[in-house]
C-alpha cells in the first residue's frame, strides 16, 4: 500500500490548522504535525481583538483550538511530534519525526517564530528566575512585583499591558525615542499609570545574588545626556521581535538574509516546486494571526493545484 501523504503540513498554529481546513476540504487528506507545544505564538497571547468573527474577543489559545477543531471536523489527521529532518532532494520527499520516516509528494511550511532574545550573558543565567520571554506563562509569579519589559513594538505594549493588570509596577524599556506599536497599543501604555516608558534605553546587563534583583541600563547612548542607571526589579520580559524556524530547510529552501522564507512567486511556492510556506516563517512583514491563517489558506490551494497539474 501506498502510504505517501499527499499534503503535509509541518506546524500548529494558524497559518498549519487553515491549510489543514482547506486541504481536507480539498479531499487531499493532509497530515499535520503539530510540535510538541502546539498552537504556535497564539498559545503565549492574551486577548486577541482584532480576528475578525470574534466582535467580543478570544484568547490565544481559544482562537487556535478554535482553528484545530474545524480542521479536525473535516478529517484533517493532527500529529503532536517534532520534525527532526527533512530531504527535499527526492520525491517524494522525506520528513522525519522522530524514528518515523513520513513520504510526502507535497509540504506546507508553517513553523512559524521563534521569541528572539537580546544576547546579554545574564539573560540564560536568570532565564526561569527572572528572565522571559513570555508574559502571559510566566507573570503570574510576579503579583504585586516589578517588572520590565524591553521592546518598542506591539508585542512589547501587550506584554506591558497584561503585566500591568498583575505587577505593582511595570518600566517599558524601549531603544528608540518612540513606540513602533500601533497607535491603540501606544495609547493604552502611555495612559497606563503603572508603565513608566524609558525611551532611548537599552539594557547592559542584569544582576542579583540567585534570582534577578534589578538591570543596569543606559540613556540616550553617545549624546551629552548619557546616562547610566540601574531600576530594581523581579522580572525581565524580552519582546523584541522573533526569528523563523527555518533552520530545518535552509539546506533546500531560500531564505533571505533574517532566515524568512522566500516566496518567489505571488503565491505561496517556495524554490522547490511541491513545496510551499505559510504564516510568520514567510512573513515578516505582516505577522498577524489572521495573515498567517490566509496564507496556510492560499498555500493549501497551491498544493491542491500542484498535485491536480501533477496528476497526484
Ligand atoms: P516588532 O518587530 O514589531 O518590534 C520589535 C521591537 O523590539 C521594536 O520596538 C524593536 O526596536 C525592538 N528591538 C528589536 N531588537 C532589539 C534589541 N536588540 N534591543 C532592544 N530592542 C529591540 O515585533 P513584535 O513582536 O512586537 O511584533 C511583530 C508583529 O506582530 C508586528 O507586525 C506586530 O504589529 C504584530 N503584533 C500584533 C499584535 C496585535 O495586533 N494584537 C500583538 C503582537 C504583535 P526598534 O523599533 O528600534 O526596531
């Protein structure tokens, strides 16, 4: 018997769950596999307010269980596993999950992103006591606490906001002398009496004995008022953007100089033809639960028509 898959889909988060709804309703019986914590960046986000369809607002969470249980409604097969390797060199081609060997004649890529962090040496030295890179997991711990988070763009006013609703005080640490977040974030942060937003601020390094007691941090770096201060705080937040998860096709598929896939088309067809990307790991412009879930859209209606014109 014939077990090649005819779509794959590697990843669970909007843009992995819609491809699945749209092949399976395509008959061509994808397969997801999922990670092993699936539910991709929706899982770590609290409200979501602006997918359309929820006038009152949804979790992160609710919103991906949401996408999974239609998926799942059309016979989409949802795999928890993690994708160890991958050869795009033959077809059909072969993706690993741990001792499983999967064929598949087409692949979607939506592996999504991952929370990138500043680089400092203190950062894996508190990481768990101190340092994260996830507010809504980790601020509970710190009720009635101070808290930083660095970053100027919309998940950064997020992670701020919800933080504020637990922590005594909240200080925004931002490199720029402005917020890159949309406006509506930006308003609610600057109106929030618990943030204090330290603009043209960068971290140089954390300190405490065992848990994280506080930061060192310089102002407006290289002008006249340069000044170097330390703020005492429980909890250090990094929102400051994300790199793909690419690192498993760089030897087959073309990415661009931040590892993003490219699409080299208008559609979602990566360089290697049966091969498509949808969601944050092709985007990284947009990054938006609702850009991700139409591109896993427009991805399976690539592989749909790649394996018709294939007479897959
Ligand atoms: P962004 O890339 O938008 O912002 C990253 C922020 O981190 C920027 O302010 C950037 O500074 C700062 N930064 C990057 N590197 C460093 C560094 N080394 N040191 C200090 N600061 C640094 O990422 P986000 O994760 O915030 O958002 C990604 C996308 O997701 C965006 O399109 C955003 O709109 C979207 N999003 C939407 C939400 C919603 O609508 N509810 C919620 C969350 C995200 P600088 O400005 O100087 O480059």
């Amino acid at each position: 018997m014939d077990n090649t898959i005819k779509c794959l889909i590697i990843g669970g988060g909007p843009a992995g769950y819609t491809a699945a709804i749209y092949a399976s309703r395509a008959n061509i019986n994808p397969v997801v596999i999922e990670g092993l914590q699936p539910g991709g960046q929706l899982t770590t986000t609290t409200e979501v307010e602006n997918f359309p369809g929820y006038p009152d607002g949804v979790t992160g969470p609710q919103l991906v269980d949401d996408i999974k249980r239609q998926a799942i409604k059309f016979g989409a097969d949802i795999r928890q596993g993690n994708v160890d390797k991958v050869d795009l060199s033959v077809r059909p081609f072969t993706v690993t999950v741990g001792k499983e060997e999967l064929k598949a004649h087409s692949i979607i890529i939506a592996t999504g992103a991952t929370a990138r962090y500043l680089g400092l040496p203190d950062e894996q030295k508190y990481m768990g006591m101190g340092v994260s890179a996830c507010a809504t997991c980790d601020g509970f711990f710190y009720r009635n606490r101070t808290v930083a988070v660095v970053g100027g763009g919309d998940s950064a006013c997020e992670e701020a906001l919800y933080l504020s609703s637990l922590a005594k005080k909240v200080y925004l640490i931002v490199r720029k002398p402005y917020l890159r977040a949309s406006k509506v974030m930006q308003q609610r942060v600057l109106q929030n009496e618990k943030i204090t937003v330290l603009f043209s601020c960068e971290t140089l390094s954390l300190f405490g004995e065992e848990v994280l007691e506080g930061a060192k941090l310089v102002q407006n770096r290289g002008t006249e008022e340069e000044q170097t201060f330390d703020i005492s705080i429980d909890g250090f937040f990094l929102a400051i953007g994300h790199t793909p998860n690419t690192a498993l096709f760089k030897e087959w598929i073309d990415l661009d100089d931040q590892g993003y896939i490219n699409l080299h088309t208008s559609t979602t067809a990566t360089n290697v033809k049966g091969v498509f990307a949808a969601g944050d790991v092709a985007d990284p412009h947009y990054q938006q639960a609702i850009t991700a879930a139409a591109m896993g859209c427009r991805a399976a209606l690539d592989a749909e028509n790649y394996l018709l014109e294939n007479n897959i």
